[in-house]
C-alpha cells in the first residue's frame, strides 16, 4: 500500500487501512472455512460478521459468491437430497434451507428436485419408530403417532395413507 516504516499517515487513511486488511483477512477466512464445510452466502456472512464486523463479513461472503465458491442453489440442492434421504418431508426441508439462509424460492426447487416420495418416507420413520405404537390398536397412541408425524412437517392425507397401508386397514385411525 505504499507505507514504509516509520511514516506518518493521517486518520482517515488509517482507518481505510484497517478495513482493508479486515477484508483480506476475512476473505482468506472464508476459502479456509469453504475447504471443509459448504456454506450458503448468509451462513457465511453470520460466520465471520463475529470475527471482522459487517462490512468485511459482507465483503468476503459477496467476493466468493461472485468467484462460485459460494453458490445457494448448490448448497440447497445437495442438502435437500440428503434430508429427503433421511425422510424429511419436504416442509420440513424448505424450513431448514430458509433458516440456513437460502431464499424460500431456491429451498421450494431444490426440494421439488429432490422428488421425495413421502409414503415411503412415513413408512421408513412409522417402521423405526412408531410401530410398537401403532400395533397395540390404541387409539390414544395412534393418535400421538399422527400428532408427531404431523409435526415432522407431513400432510394429514399422507400420514392416514402410510398409517392405513401400514396397518392395512383405514379403520385405524377412525374407529369410533
């Protein structure tokens, strides 16, 4: 920067200075933490807003968006197939892209890719987790096994046919 020791420099060019090596810091942050971990541009931001302040956090997290090192559809795409592996529905997974900071738009697509099949996704949780529940034909349990199933994020619709197919019966959850 055109310094040499021992030179007086005014405030304000300083001060300049200092934002400067906060950003190529944050910048060499930030490919060093990309090297073991994917992050969305957001994650990114929040990451190192803790160590350099605002606006070499936004800096950094613009400059590698812009080379590809960070790419928000990527990071939505790959995540959203793995939740549907694991038998995330896929409100669920929407939820969690938006809370990493994807946009609800990005998360909708990756997840729509994705082509999650949640029967098979509640038959997989019913068969690991519930069917203890389910087999003792209580109506009380059958109920709590709807309830948290519903709260993973699954359509009644889907959680009355998983349960129906897993029982083979409909009258399970509808016996009066």
């Amino acid at each position: 920067e055109g310094l040499a020791a021992g030179q007086n420099i005014a405030e304000d060019r300083l001060a300049e200075l200092v934002q400067l090596s906060a950003c190529r810091r944050a910048r060499s942050r930030a490919v060093w933490l990309l090297e073991s971990h994917d992050y969305t541009q957001k994650g990114m931001y929040d990451k190192l807003r803790r160590l350099f302040g605002d606006y070499a956090a936004r800096d950094a997290s613009q400059y590698c968006a812009q080379i590809g090192l960070i790419d928000d559809a990527r990071f939505a795409q790959r995540l959203a197939f793995s939740m549907s592996e694991r038998g995330i529905s896929d409100r669920e997974a929407v939820r969690r892209l938006v809370a990493k900071g994807v946009a609800r738009d990005i998360a909708q697509d990756a997840v729509n890719e994705a082509e999650s099949d949640p029967l098979s996704q509640l038959k997989q949780i019913i068969e690991r987790k519930y069917a203890a529940r389910l087999l003792t034909g209580d109506r009380k349990e059958i109920e709590k096994v709807v309830a948290a199933l519903a709260r993973k994020g699954f359509g009644f619709g889907d959680i009355r046919s998983a349960i129906a197919k897993f029982a083979d019966t409909d009258s399970i959850i509808y016996e009066d």
